[in-house]
C-alpha cells in the first residue's frame, strides 16, 4: 500500500514503512548535489530527515509520519544523485518501523 504526504511517497513493507520523494518533488528541487541525514534513532512528525542542497533550492524534507528508523539510504550521502533517480532502489531515503498504523492509514492515497 502506497500513501503521499509532504510531496513523499510513504510504502508499506511488512512492518517497514519505505519513505521517497515522489517525482513532481525531484522535478521541483533539480538536481542534488549534497545531503546530510539527521541523527537518531526516532523521528516524529514533521522531524527533519534530511536536508539537502539541489541546483533549484536548499530545504530540509520533513517526515510525514513519527516511527523508528532502522535504515537511511546512506549510499546517497556518497552519490546524491541516487535521489533524482526514477528507480525506487535508489531513490528511497528512510525505513521506518514503529508507525502508527492509524496514522498511516490517514494519509491520502497515491
């Protein structure tokens, strides 16, 4: 099942939530060029998951749901341009286990 929220699509994996940036947000920011993800271990709503620089702006994307991160797509922090990527392998930017269900369920439909 696949949610939007914040201009990032939000998939269900088992018990993983797989947070990515949707396409109309790739096209609005161009290309990426640095990332910096935020440190710990749990994120709430609207917590930072990472900031980034791209030749259209300079913003910090916010999670749309609070959860336990036990994954960020590091290989990024080395390759930016993974997240301009139309592959969902190498565009995704966290894992997240511990959501709320409800919440989830709340976001719109993609």
């Amino acid at each position: 099942m696949k949610k939007i929220a914040n201009y990032l699509w939000i998939e269900q994996e088992e018990e993983q939530y797989v947070i990515s940036m949707t396409p109309e947000l790739q096209d609005d920011i161009g290309t990426i060029g640095y990332v910096e993800f935020s440190e710990g271990d749990v994120l709430e709503k609207d917590d930072i998951i990472l900031n980034l620089e791209a030749s259209k702006t300079v913003m910090a994307i916010l999670s749309p749901l609070a959860g336990k991160v036990v994954e960020r797509n590091t290989a990024a922090l080395e390759q930016p341009l993974l997240l301009n990527s139309a592959d969902p392998a190498e565009h995704w930017l966290i894992r997240l286990t511990d959501v709320d269900v409800a919440a989830f369920e709340a976001l719109e439909d993609a």
